[in-house]
C-alpha cells in the first residue's frame, strides 16, 4: 500500500526506488517493501536548489520477518528544470553532494573522535534524476531553528565548536587526500572548469544589490548619504570584486574545507527536553563545499545568521570558533595550529563575501512569510513582476534594516566599497 499527499510527488517515487535505497543503505538484498507514504518534507522558501521528500516506510527482511520495521527517510530531488537545472550543472552540485556524503564526511568523522556530521547517506543515483535519498533527522529529535530573528548566541556558539570541528578535521584530511580536493573541490561559486558561465548568480547579485540600494535611498531615514554615494560607485564592480574574493589564490594563510553554504537553513538542532536549550548542532546540504580559506564559512554564517544580541558577541564566537579548532587540531597530532590572528586574518581576507550575504542572504532569512508569492529559485534569478515583489519585500524589513544598516557602516570603515 502507497499513499502521497500534501503537494505534488513525482511519479518516479515509488516503491522499486524506495527499495534500491533500503537495499543500497542496509547492504541486504532481503528488504521488502509492504508500505510508504510520501510528503513534502520542506516549506516555499526553505529549499532553492532542489525538492525535498520524507518517505515513510514499512519494511521486512530475512532477519525480521514476524513484525514489519519502520524508517524515515529524506530523499533530497535535483531534477534538470528552469533554471535551477542550469546551476545544478555548472556548479557540479550533486556530484559535489554525493562525493561528500559517500567518500569525504565519514572520513572526516572518524578522524574527528566519530563526531555526527551529517546525516546517513542511503542512495545516490541520477536515474531518473539526481537524488541523494538520507537518513530522516527528525526520529532523533533535530529540527529546525526559527530562522526569522537570527540565531541567539547559544545557538551560534553551537555551529562555531562544531564547524571548528569540521575544519580541523578536514585540515588532517586536505594532507592526506590534496589530489582529490583540487580535482573535485576547487571552487565554490565560480567553476573554472567550466567555459561559459550562465551569469545567473551574477544576474541575482546585481538585482538585489540595486533593490538595496533604492530601497536605502528612498524607504530608510537618517542613512549617510556619503555611504550611499560610495555604494553606487561601487555598483558597476559588485560582481567582479565578488569574483576575485571567492577565487583568489593566496599561500599565507591556511584552508579547510568548506561547508560553502552554512547558513539557518542548511542545519538542524537537537534540544534538551526539559530546559529547551540547543544542545548539539548537525550540518545539511554538502553541495558547495570547497577547500579554501575558513574566512568563507566563518564570514557567510555569522554574516547572515546572526541575531541581535549574537552580533554584540562576534568576537566571542569567534574565539569559540579558534578553540575548537585549535583543540581538535591538536588532539589529532596536526601542526602548526592556526593562531587566532591567523583566523581574523582569514576573515579579513574573505570579508567581501560578508558584504556580499548581507545584501543577498541576509534579507531572505529574515524575511517574513507572504502569501504575495511562493519563494523559488527562479524568483530570484527572473525580471517579472512577481521577481521584482520579492526583491522589495525582502529589503522592506524592519529586522533586516535594524541589522544591515550598521553593519554597511562597518564595511564603510574597512573600505569595502572602495574602487
């Protein structure tokens, strides 16, 4: 017996891929599949690249034939339409994804003492389409965090330990394994590899960027209009200067691998029953990892996810950040360890990217719901009219306001709309 409902499920969800899954996860070609359900597993908004599932399954194999198992699964679709398909492509997204999951995350997770980095992966295949099919967080009580007032200090104190974790294991992986990063890991939003660029995540960033800018000339009182002034001139070079941030080559310094897309959405919390506190933190969504400064990661989340009173403590997350990386680093016999200078410096080097998150991220995770239009991928690449109501409700915020308008001060003083 099948059942879907609650939204559109695609036809080739079905029960012989619920078993290739199963049967691939499990290593037992005994699974049988007696029943499933399927259900959107995601919000509008929550997912751009991709359509998201949990199936529900009732399973038997040789080893329990009396009584009919259960488990829940994510199966995370990337199907080859509008645009999305076109970066899908250029970014190598799923290849990326599943190189992670199948070869580099568990490797990771052994050198790091066997920390939880990810979910299990059970199938990856790109037949019908791609999809990687995973283990279902939320029996093991992860859920999201409310994204629309940033985190609290708690919460990114959470992600600094555990991405320092992360970090430092992959500085003991990188001497191990640099042939295979520089082959599949080399690049984040800009592939190299690739001989015409689509411009469309170019074409979003000067969209936002102009909405922001109107939206600071005519909607936001007592801005600077010296600072105004400066972010127009700076219009004609957003993009370039953001191209030569992300790929730039450097040797005074050190890397790591990138999550490359840290940001509310691409993680889960588990919370103590009682007090309600987060307790443990777990990353989703592999797709952009990259190995290159740990200024990517650190400047995109704390850039975009951070709520008001976490933004008075960036200091302090960021010394959290130095000690566990510093920790795990020497826990596992790796050296020079970065000094907390070396960090700063690392920030300081990718910072543009912060820039960047708070005049393109930044809006959309603190965006309120709206049943003006249903949030997509090609809302923000698209010119129509809908598109252009997106813009400008994401940039009307009060919250985001609140946030950005001392931050693009901030950015003033370290000269980051200079030309």
């Amino acid at each position: 017996m099948a059942s879907v409902n609650q939204g559109k499920i695609p036809e080739y969800l079905n029960e012989n891929l619920i078993r290739k899954s199963l049967v691939n996860g499990f290593q037992d070609e005994s699974v049988a599949v007696e029943n499933f359900n399927i259900t959107p597993a995601t919000s509008a908004g929550d997912n751009y690249m991709s359509d998201v599932f949990r199936v529900r399954v009732e399973y038997r194999t040789i080893s329990n034939e009396e009584e009919p198992c259960k488990i829940s699964l994510i199966v995370k679709c990337m199907p080859d339409d509008g645009s999305r398909g076109q970066m899908l492509k250029e970014l190598d997204l799923y290849e990326k994804e599943a190189e992670m999951y199948r070869s580099v995350i568990p490797e990771l997770s052994k050198i790091a003492d066997n920390e939880f980095f990810s979910a299990k992966l059970f199938y990856a295949t790109q037949t019908p389409v791609r999809m990687l099919w995973f283990q279902d967080l939320r029996p093991l009580q992860f859920t999201m965090a409310v994204r629309k007032t940033g985190f609290d200090f708690d919460h990114c104190a959470l992600v600094m330990k555990k991405i320092g974790k992360f970090h430092a294991a992959s500085m003991l992986y990188a001497k191990q394994n640099m042939a295979m990063l520089e082959k599949h890991f080399h690049f984040h939003w800009y592939n190299p590899d690739v001989e015409s660029r689509s411009k469309l995540l170019d074409g979003i960033l000067e969209k936002n960027y102009a909405v922001l800018l109107n939206a600071i000339e005519h909607d936001w009182a007592d801005f600077d209009p010296n600072l105004l002034a400066k972010m127009k001139e700076l219009s004609p070079f957003y993009v370039s200067k953001f191209e030569k941030c992300m790929t730039q080559k450097f040797d005074n310094g050190f890397k790591v691998l990138n999550h490359g897309d840290l940001w509310c959405n691409n993680m889960m919390f588990r919370y103590d029953p009682v007090s309600h506190k987060a307790e443990e933190v777990i990353f989703l969504d592999y797709q952009t990892s990259n190995y290159n400064s740990p200024g990517l990661d650190l400047n995109y989340f704390l850039s975009t996810c951070s709520g008001l009173d976490a933004r008075d403590r960036i200091d302090e997350l960021i010394e959290m950040y130095h000690g566990a990386l510093s920790d795990a680093l020497a826990s596992i016999g790796y050296s020079p360890i970065p000094t907390l200078a070396d960090v700063y410096h690392e920030l300081d080097r990718m910072e543009f990217l912060a820039l960047v998150s708070v005049s393109s991220l930044l809006p959309i995770v603190l965006m309120e719901d709206t049943d003006i239009y249903e949030p997509s991928f090609d809302t923000m690449v698209n010119d129509d009219e809908l598109s252009e109501k997106r813009r400008k409700i994401q940039f009307s915020g009060k919250l985001y306001r609140t946030i950005a308008k001392p931050l693009l001060k901030k950015y003033d003083e370290k000269k980051l709309f200079d030309v």
